[in-house]
C-alpha cells in the first residue's frame, strides 16, 4: 500500500484511532498526523531502571512481563490482574491493574513493554498501580528517544506515536515544495526526511534541523501569504505623491520652532520615499509616548497635500481626535487656517468630525471632506469609516489601532480609484516580526529617542496589600506634587456607577483601547484567585473619586473623566485639566493615549495588577511630559513572587518600550500572539514562534517577495501554492488580507 499526504486516515488505521485522531484532534489526513510534532522528547537514558525506583515518584520503565495472574477481586466485584515485570537489568517489579479485559490479551508474559505511572510500596515490595501501559515491538525501544505527543483524554501519546509510526512506514517522501536553491543556501533537510526525523530522531541534532526545516515551511508560508497580497495591492496603487519644493511641507518644516530629532528624520525620509511610491504604503511608526509622533504625521499629510490629495487622521476616542485636532492646527499655526484671515497663502484647512458636533456644523463638515475643501480630517475611526465621503483621500494616519486593514481601507477610498497610504503610530512597541504577520504587514519605523528636555519617570510598586502604610504615604505624594503646581492622574480599571461587575478585566466602554484578548488581563487568574479567595471587584472611577475628594484628598481640585461620559463632558473635563483648573483626574484608561497634558507629573495607578503591560507603559507616558520629572506608583494587592507583581516589576524596572514590548511577549507565551492570527481556526502554524525565529521570519520575507515578484501568481510554482494554502489555509489566507 503506498499512501500520500492526502490520505484519509481511516484508510490506513484502524476504524478505532482514526475516529480517535478526528475527534479528538481534529486530525483527518496523513498531512494532519504527520504535521502533528512530538511536544518534546524523553531520551532514552531518562527511563527509570526499576532498581532505582523511589517510592512517590512518576516513573517509566521498559521491562518485559514475566508474569501476569487475573484474579476477581476480594472485597468488590471486578477483576484484578498482577503483573511481575522485570527490566534489563534483573529489577523485579509488581503491577496491578483493575477491571484487565481489555489489556489481558496485551499483557503477555514475554511481553516488552513501556509502564508509566507512580511508584508505591506494598507491603515489602514496589509497585506501580494501574500504570500507563504501551506495548513495545521487538527491537522497538532500542530508540534512542521517547517522543511525547500532544495528547488528548483517552488519546495517550503512546497511542499517536504507533499510528504516526504506522503511516511513516507507509508514505512515500512527499514532493518537497521548497526549492531546492532556497533548501541548500539555508542547509534545510529535505521534507520527506525531516517528517520522519521530528517524530522518530536517532540523535538531538536530528530533531533540532528537522524542526529548523519545519519552521521555515511555516514561515515561507505565511511570508509568500503577504507577498501575494502585496503584489495585489498593487492593481489597486496609490497615488504617488513625491515630495515637492516651495509646497506646505517646506514652509511647515521652514516655521518649525524645533530641530527635528534624528529620528523623526529619518523616519519622516522613510516615509517620504514610501508616499512618492504607488505602493500603497503601509508603515507602522512606534515611538515611546512623547518621542513626537504627531509632528511625523503631519509632515507625511503635508506631503500629500502637497501632491494635491487630502489626508484623514484617525484617533480611538473623541476626546483624542478634539486633541489632535487641537495640536495639529497649533503646529501648523496660519498654515492651518485657510478661509481665516490670518490664513497662509496656501494654507490648508484641519476638520474635526465627532459625534458630539452639532448637526450644521456635521453637515458642513461632511461637506468639505467631499468637496476637497477640508486638507485634513480628524476624527474617530468609527465616524469616518462610516460616513465620511473624500474627494481624493491619499494618506490615512491611525493612531493606535493596528488592526486597521486592508477592508477598512477600500471603504474609505470612496470615488478614487486609488488605494490612499496607511500611516500607523503606536507608543505599544510590537516586535517587527508581530507587524510583519498578525497585524498584516507593516513595515516598521522606531523613533527610539525622545526630544531632548523630556524627564525621567520614577516607576514605584506599592503593594498596598502588604504595607498599608504605603498608601498614605502615595496620597501625600499626590499633595506635595499639587503643592509644586503639577497635576496629578489617579487611574482605575473600572469606570463602576453599576453593580459590581464579576471577574477582574477593566470595563472602560472607550475601550477600543482595551484589547480583551489580551492574555494579560486574564493572568491574575493564575495568582491570587485559585486559592480559592473572593477577589474584591476592582476599584471603580465613581467610587474613588468622591472617597478621595472627602478623604486623603480632600481640598484639592479633582474632576472626573471616563468613557461613560458624553463627549462634550469629556471635552470640557479634558479642557479644565489642560488649563490647569483641575489638580487631580481621576479617570479610566481614556487617557492611556495621547493626552498630552506637560504640566501633569504625577500618576497613581490603582489595582495596577489588573492592566496589561504595554498598557501600563503607556498609561504612565501620560506623566513627565513636561520639564519636571514624573512619577509613577503602581498600587497593587498581589502578593510578592506571584506573575501579576512580575509584570508590575517589570515595567517599574525599565521605561525602554522595546525592552517592555519584549518582555511582555515572554511573559505571554508567544503562541498566544499567533493565537490571535489563527482566530481559533484550524492553521498550519505550529512551530513558527514570533519570538524565537525572527531571523527566519525575515530572511523567508526576502524569498517570498523574490519568488513572487518572479511569479505573481505562484501559478508556476504549484508546489508553494499548495504550501500556503496548508500552512496558512484558505480561510487563514483570506483573514490574513483583512487583518
Ligand atoms: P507622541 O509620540 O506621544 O504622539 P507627540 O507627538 O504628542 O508625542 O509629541 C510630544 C510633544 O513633543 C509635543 O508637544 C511636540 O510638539 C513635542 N515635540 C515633537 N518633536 C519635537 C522635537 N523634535 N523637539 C522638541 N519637541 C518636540
Ligand atoms: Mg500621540
């Protein structure tokens, strides 16, 4: 019999295993078992020889039976069986299984055997009782290396390992769909060779380049995935829009109050040449909170504007895009106010649209997206994905999503033909092989500096469930920040004014910001709660904010901002803080991004614990903003030594985002990252890790694109087509163009 990938498996296992495999793993074919890799490896030398067993320990041994009685039971109905093994090396050991019928005929004497289980004593004697059992071929266990399986219940590893072993001895080596070019320059195993190496490996470099080999099937797959969609893009460009002399651009960077920073130079040049191109550019910008993204931004719209298109700036929440908006027409001073008096010659106009504008002045603003007259569009990405027509859109700039994609995009090209940029900025720093895959394709700028005359932040972990002392002394740091003329944020997860909720995960509604797949969140389930204790819910903005006004903070200004509130409440609570009529905001994560108050130093951060790290990161980018040094104190009631305080430790230990972003993607387990790429669907992502194989992940980029771009369809290369749709799926790849 001679099977292929494409094999279903009942056809060559038993009716038993093969309906085991499907519903247990979801294993169908040939491809899928043998795609399904050992988990780790057990050598040989690690088997127990029976004379050095101890009592209490899980323990497995080869041995063969020697003898084997069934017998009923004494005092219950049922059967027992005694077993007496013997290893190589002489050791005896006695066995007992309940209830044997269905093992009695495998347990022979003469029988090898694999018995895994834990060590008693009876009476005198050792024994292992109702072990795991796996019966051995002559020979068999000579291996050098027990391959453990993903197993499920009732599926045992031993079980997975004869089937995979059975249809390894049936298939012929598989068509190897990487070429052979790409194979020797990166030394890789062929296919056929490396499937049979991951599961039956004679040595630890065997498996190591078995799995080497594997990984890069998985990586050249979702990379020749991106490559096609690239070369899609470009039948719908966009519009190439070259920097020009004497145009905005040249007069905004003329009037510039600041020297740009290296960074921003170097980034706006990236930029620059991506926006000159008819690719449509799609280029993630991630810079610490204050590195002075905006002034990024609005260098790349200028550019466009120049080229005689318009932009829109896309921001989570209204109260951010009021800011932008805000902060764009104070940067761009007269060059911002044409139709005014004041106006620049060619000055162009900043348009605000949020839900809270009054209808005339909605209407008006609709208006002038559509006739061109207004350059730049700010609003949230709600409002103008779905109302918003363009005369001639060439750039969108989001800030703080990263998901936005291809979809959103072809809805607001509207009337033009052409696919406008995509500008992304982000304070979250995202390991470059996280954009390049799960977030579709980013290509990645760092601003790592930060203008100069930016302060230091003081990160303190006060665990207020240890030292309640601690927590009197925070508020008298709020006061003495007060009393220097600074302003203060007290953050907390929930925005409450409801019964309270169940679980721990913030409920802020302007939670675009959140992201409630984040593994985060959901850790503390590990820490405190399994002990069995009744966490309190956590503290609540409506319920701090008047315990604070009446108790340790009494006496000063506070006011109160979260998502509950209507917009224009919002506005006017962010304007009073801005101006400096408030002295402390007490507020949810709403002000996790952009705002931008310098005179703001101080931040308290309550039940820190139940925040995601690169949330913390950010929230605390709200504080130092200004010439004074800022100071963070994250509020925590989990105990020392649990995971929730390892995380709290970690962002108190650096301000380096990247450091954080790295750390947080070890702390997560980096498959729950590609978790989020396969969306719980069936992929043939299983080694690819974004961590560990960033180097792969880059070099199998350079290949795909070459290979593509020699072959835009891959129709000559059926071979790689089949590996995308295998690695990456149908539905994947077609997840893939929307992410
Ligand atoms: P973020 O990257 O967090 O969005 P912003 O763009 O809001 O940062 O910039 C923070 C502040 O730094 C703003 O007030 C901005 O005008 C200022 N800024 C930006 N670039 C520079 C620079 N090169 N030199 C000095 N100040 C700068
Ligand atoms: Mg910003």
């Amino acid at each position: 019999m001679s099977i292929d990938l494409g094999t279903r498996l009942p056809d060559v296992l038993g009716k038993r295993s093969a309906d085991a495999l499907a519903n247990k793993l979801d294993l169908h074919t040939v491809g899928d078992l043998v795609r399904h890799y050992p988990r780790r490896y057990v050598p040989r030398g690690a088997l127990t020889p029976i004379a050095e067993l101890t009592v209490g320990e899980h323990a497995t041994v080869v041995a063969r039976v020697e003898k084997a009685t069934v017998r009923p039971m004494r005092n219950r109905p049922g059967r027992l069986m005694n077993v007496v093994l013997r290893d190589d090396r002489g050791g005896r050991l006695s066995c007992t299984f309940f209830n044997p019928h269905k093992l009695a005929h495998l347990i022979t004497p003469g029988r090898r055997a694999l018995f895994a289980g834990k060590v008693s004593r009876f009476r005198t004697e050792l024994q292992l009782t109702h072990p795991e059992f796996d019966p051995l071929e002559e020979g068999e266990d000579i291996r050098p290396f027990v391959s453990v399986y993903p197993a499920a219940e009732k599926l045992g590893s031993a079980v997975i390992a004869r089937c995979v072993r059975h249809v390894l001895d049936l298939l012929d080596d598989p068509a190897d769909p990487l070429p052979g070019y790409l194979r020797r320059a990166e030394r890789l195993p062929e296919l056929g060779r490396a499937l049979r190496r991951i599961h039956l490996p004679e040595t630890e470099a065997e498996y190591r380049a078995a799995r080497a080999r594997l990984v890069w099937d998985e990586a050249l797959g979702v990379q020749l995935a991106l490559a096609l969609r690239r070369q899609q893009s470009l039948e719908r460009p966009a519009a190439a829009c070259p920097a020009t002399s004497g145009g905005l651009l040249d007069e905004f960077d003329a009037a510039l109050p600041f020297p740009l920073t290296e960074g921003q130079q170097q980034v706006g040049a990236e930029i620059a040449a991506d926006l000159a191109r008819e690719l449509p550019m799609n280029r993630l910008v991630q810079g610490d909170v204050g590195a002075g993204k905006t002034v990024v931004a609005l260098r790349a719209m200028l550019q466009v504007l120049d080229g005689g298109r318009q932009a829109a700036m896309l921001a989570p929440t209204e109260v951010l895009a009021a800011q932008h908006a805000r902060s764009l027409r104070a940067l761009l001073g007269p060059l911002g106010r044409a139709g005014e008096l004041d106006s620049a010659e060619q000055a162009t106009r900043v348009t605000l649209l949020t839900g809270s504008l009054s209808t005339t002045a909605r209407r008006q603003a609709l208006l002038d997206a559509r006739s061109g007259a207004a350059g730049i569009v700010v609003g949230t990405h709600a409002l103008i994905q779905d109302q918003v027509e363009f005369a001639d859109l060439g750039l969108v700039v989001v800030d703080e999503q990263h998901r936005f994609g291809v979809e959103q995009r072809d809805v607001l090209r509207g009337r033009g033909e052409r696919t406008p940029h995509l500008l992304v900025m982000t304070a979250t720093p995202i390991p470059r092989t996280v954009a390049m895959t799960v977030y579709g394709d980013l290509e990645v700028s760092a601003l790592r500096e930060l203008p100069r005359g930016r302060s230091p932040i003081g990160t303190t972990v006060v665990p207020a469930g240890e030292k309640p002392a601690w927590l009197q002394r925070v508020w008298q740091r709020i006061h003495e920040e007060v009393a220097a003329g600074h302003q203060v944020f007290v953050v907390c997860p929930r925005v409450g004014g409801d019964a309270a909720r169940k679980g721990g995960a913030p409920d802020d509604e302007d939670a675009e910001l959140i992201d409630l797949t984040d593994p985060d969140l959901g850790a503390d389930a590990d820490d405190g709660a399994d002990d069995g204790a009744v966490r309190r819910p956590p503290h609540a903005v409506l319920d701090v904010a008047p315990g604070l006004a009446e108790g340790p903070l009494a006496g000063l200004r506070l006011g109160v901002l979260h998502g509950k509130l209507p917009p224009e409440d919002k506005d006017t609570v962010m304007r009073s803080f801005d101006a400096g009529e408030l002295d402390v905001l007490v507020a949810t994560t709403v002000i996790e991004v952009g705002v931008d108050v310098p005179n703001a130093t101080g931040m308290v951060i309550l039940d820190a614990d139940r925040f995601g790290l690169s949330q913390l990161h950010q929230l605390r980018g709200r504080v130092g903003r200004g010439s004074a040094p800022g100071v963070c104190l994250l509020v925590t009631d989990a105990p020392a030594g649990t995971r929730a305080r390892e995380r709290l430790d970690a962002v108190a230990s650096t301000t380096d985002g990247f450091e954080l972003a790295r750390l947080d993607l070890e702390l997560r387990r980096e498959g729950d990252v590609l978790g989020a790429m396969q969306a719980g669907r069936r992929s043939g992502l299983r080694l690819l890790s974004l961590l560990h194989h960033e180097e792969i992940i880059s070099t199998a980029r350079g290949y795909a694109s070459d290979i593509v771009a020699q072959d835009p369809g891959l129709a000559g290369h059926p071979d790689l087509r089949g590996l995308v749709d295998e690695i990456v799926g149908e539905s994947q790849a077609e997840y893939l163009s929307k992410v």
